[in-house]
C-alpha cells in the first residue's frame, strides 16, 4: 500500500468542498482503489491513513453536490 500524495489530497479538498462530481471521484477513488499482488491477491491501493482523510471527504463531496442539485431543482420550478 501506498500513500496518497499531498497535492490528490488537497486537490479533492477543493472539489468536495466546492461540491464537485471530481471530488467525488477522487473521494471514491482513494477510498476504494484496490490492487493485486504478485500473489493474485486483492488489497487496498492507498493505505488506512490516505483512506481515512478520503472518507469524510467523500462524504462532504456528495453532501455538498446533493445540497447543489436540490438548490437547482428547486429554483426551476
């Protein structure tokens, strides 16, 4: 496993925060990616500490596009 890098991480910030289908994303993927081995075997690609910051990033991400798109619905009618 490896770490994410600092610019992934700031880089999602961002977007979750702007309430972005990106920071969705990059939440998703850091969270989810996986990998296999020399031995077959499936694992997380980043590891627990990169997984933990993407989580509530995720979470905000789509908190944030969900809050936008209920706002955008609801001003059309």
């Amino acid at each position: 496993m490896k770490r994410a890098s600092t610019w992934l991480l700031v880089i999602g910030w961002i977007f979750a925060v702007l309430g972005g289908l990106i920071g969705i994303g990059i939440g998703a993927y850091l969270t989810f990616a996986k990998t296999t081995g020399a031995n077959g075997e499936m694992t997380f690609k980043y590891d627990a500490n990169s997984r933990k910051q993407s989580i509530p990033m995720l979470a905000i991400a789509l908190l944030f596009f969900s809050i936008g798109v209920w706002l955008r619905i609801r001003t059309t009618r």
